[in-house]
C-alpha cells in the first residue's frame, strides 16, 4: 500500500512481513528506514536539476532518497566530519547503487583521493562526499554557487529513537514527549548540560547553512523530542534571519472543504505556546513513527519581509482520509482525533523508503 504522505517513496507492508527476506530488500531497492526519517528530503523538494548540499550527510540514508529525486544535471555536496561515520556512510552509497560518487579530498576540493565509481553514463545526480566540519566549509566557494537547497540533520541527542537507559550511552532519568502543545521532561544535571551544547552547536550549523548565497530552501531536522533542540534552535534562528528567510507551514492542518486529497496534512505541530513553531511538524509513536521535528526555511523573493511569528495556527477542524489496507476492507483516519490502532496488531511502517538505484 501507498504510503499517504509519501507515496511516491514509501510502501506499508502487513504486520509479520518478513522484512529482510523480500527480494526488493535483498537487491537493494528497498531500505528499511523510519517514516519520519523520510521527511526531510521529501519537504526540501529540491529542484532536480539544481545542486543540493547534505550538511551532516552520515549514515547516508537522506543522501541515497535525495539520489532518487534528481536528475544527472545535479550534483549533490555531501559532508560529514566523523572518519568513521563517513566510511559507513561512503559504503552505504556504494552497496546500495551510487553510479556517480566522488570522495573528495577537501584540501584540494579539485582532487578525487578515490574515484570508486569510474565514468558512466547515468540517469543519477552525482555525488561529491567530504570527510569535513560543515562550518568550515565556505559558503562563497564558488563550487558551491548552484546550491539552492540544504538538508540540515545534525547531532542531536537521539531521544526520539526508542528511549536508552543510562547504562546504554543516554544519560537522562525520563523522556515523554505527550503532544505538540503538552510537552513535559525530567533528566538529570549532565543531560541537561549536554542538550544546551547540542543546542548550540545546532544552532550555529543552521546560520551558516542560511550564509549559502544561492539557497532558497533549508530543511532542519531532528530526531530528538527536546524543545532545546528543536523549537528553541528555531525561533533563534528566525529571529536570526528575519530578513532573509521565513518558517514556511508544513502539511498545513486545514479544513478537508478547501483541501484537496493530494495535499498532506499533517496534525501533531511544533510547540506553540511558548515558541510560536506550529509551521513546523512532530511526530512520535502516536503517528506509528519515531519521535521526529522538521522546519523548512525558505529565502523571500522580494524585500517585502513577512512575520514569520505571526503566521496563522493550523486549523482544527476535522479531515479524514480513507486507506485500503491490506487484510483490512479499508480503514478511516480521523486526523483531528487519536488514531486508536496497536502497531503491530494491522501494518508495520518499518520499511520508509524505496531509493531507486537503477534510475
């Protein structure tokens, strides 16, 4: 089945598939891959002819669904400053068909240091990968002149991935994320302490992301379910960039009367109470997915400025949207209510996305 909101990327399969065991997975036109973890690429929608830049590009998965969006015309600058991450992420690209990928050696930007892929023609973008901090990369370099969009998917503190005990690497007591507008948490001193550093760090890589001169469009997200790390990095950044940019609404949750039935929606918001970020979205286990955040900064074409905090609320009103489900005649999602299904008990979402290899 079609996914609703990716439909073009995203198959559901029935609950007990045996994921691994599909010839699709085997050959590697499927990835197993979270839901939520497919947004960023789909809300960017980059031109596909134009270049597109993956700031924190490990372990690849966001990179190889951006493949799969643009033509040969586009190259895609994929950075990412871990050696050993960027080895993993380098390999990913390779197994999983990246006709075009070029390692770069970043002190001669020029230079290929392993040209794994020889010359072929190809359908794909090609693929420029550097083992490099993003911050230190110049936005003015003029390779980097056709960049029109940045995926920015940082560090973060991972939270809403399945929550870790202490003992397994997170040191934090309590983590519940309850809606986009009841949002509460307890964790100690040092998880605290590292939530600001991330913070910080998040917050200076979306600034430089918005130096590009030719970007029109920047996606930041996260798969953590803090405020620190999410509406908080934004409104900074809005405030930062007001002149320039503005927080577009994503899958604006309106009326079913003045929506059509291809436009997503989508309920669980950005914290708004505090933060104004309802233009951006959440998800979490209530959506059958991981706990996710994504806003989508886009450049003003004119000087004519919007306020950006002043943006409308989403609707409440009422949409629903009927899908055929396999085993199911078909079942009716009332999106202005709690979808009261048990994941395992009628699909699985455990495989996101299908990243065409052979294009």
């Amino acid at each position: 089945m079609l996914d609703y909101h990716l439909p073009h990327l995203l198959l559901v399969f029935p609950s007990g598939t045996a994921l691994h065991d599909l010839e699709l997975y085997k050959s590697r036109s499927l990835l197993i891959q979270d839901k939520a973890s497919c947004f960023s690429p789909e809300i960017l929608q980059p031109d596909p002819n134009s270049d597109v830049l993956d700031a924190c590009a490990a372990p690849g998965n966001k990179t190889l669904q951006l493949v799969s969006m643009l033509s040969n015309k586009s190259t895609i600058f994929a950075v990412d400053r871990d050696p050993n991450r960027f080895r993993r992420f380098t390999e990913n690209l390779i197994v999983n068909g990246v006709e075009r990928l070029s390692i770069m050696d970043w002190s001669n930007s020029n230079k290929q240091n392993n040209k794994h892929r020889k010359s072929v023609q190809s359908s794909q973008p090609s693929v420029e990968a550097y083992c490099s901090d993003f911050l230190s990369i110049d936005p003015y370099n003029p390779k980097f002149s056709n960049v029109q969009s940045i995926l920015l998917d940082p560090s973060c503190s991972g939270s809403g991935l399945s929550i870790r005990q202490p003992d397994g690497g997170e040191q934090y007591e309590k983590c519940t994320y309850k809606d986009s507008n009841n949002y509460t948490d307890e964790y100690n001193e040092e998880y605290t302490s590292r939530l600001k550093r991330l913070s910080n760090l998040q917050a200076m890589l979306l600034k430089h992301a918005l130096k590009f001169p030719n970007v029109q469009r920047v996606v930041y997200s996260t798969c953590s379910i803090h405020p620190e790390e999410n509406e908080a990095v934004v409104r900074e950044i809005v405030d930062y960039a007001s002149d320039k940019f503005y927080l577009e609404t994503i899958w604006p949750y309106i009326e079913s009367s003045s929506n059509s039935i291809n436009q997503p929606i989508w309920k669980h918001r950005g914290l708004s109470d505090i933060y104004q970020c309802e233009s951006c979205i959440r998800s979490s286990e209530k959506d059958l997915t991981n706990g996710f955040f994504v806003a989508l900064f886009i450049k003003y074409k004119s000087n004519n400025s919007l306020n950006v905090t002043s943006l409308p609320p989403p609707s409440s009103s009422i949409m629903t949207t009927e899908l055929s489900v396999p085993g199911n005649s078909s079942l009716t999602f009332n999106n202005n209510e709690n979808v009261n299904l048990e994941k395992q008990e009628l699909f699985t979402f455990k495989i996101r996305k299908k990243c065409r290899t052979n294009l």
